[in-house]
C-alpha cells in the first residue's frame, strides 16, 4: 500500500487505475461497518462490483460499436 501511495505521488500510476483497485475494499469497509453482518457486506460488494463490471462493459461495447 505504501509503494502504491509513492507511486501515485510520483505519477506513474493514474488516479483512476488506483481507485479501480481501491473500490471494492472501500465498498466492503463501508458496508461491513452499516450492515448487521460482514457476510452481507460481502455478498453486496460483490453484487455491486459485477454490476459495475457488467455496465463498463456494455459502455465499452457501445461506444466501439458507433465509433467509426
């Protein structure tokens, strides 16, 4: 994580690549700590995350079908 932090502060990785990563961990800690169980906060990250998944693909598929 710390080579991670230099690493962004040197800028030889994309904010957007770094928080990518961070997401799903970020999304369970929120979860896990507002939901009654970690089980469900799990269940949900995931859920979340292949939702996201499934849109970023369709964008994707989208917008290279109408590029010419």
């Amino acid at each position: 994580m710390i080579f991670g932090l230099r690493n962004l502060t040197y800028g030889k990785i994309s904010p957007i690549s770094m928080l990518i990563v961070v997401l799903p961990v970020l999304l369970m800690v929120v979860l896990g700590f507002t939901m009654g169980s970690w089980a469900q906060a799990g269940v949900i990250t995931v859920l979340v995350m292949f939702a996201l998944t499934a849109i970023a693909l369709l964008l994707s598929g989208l917008r290279n079908m109408f590029s010419f």
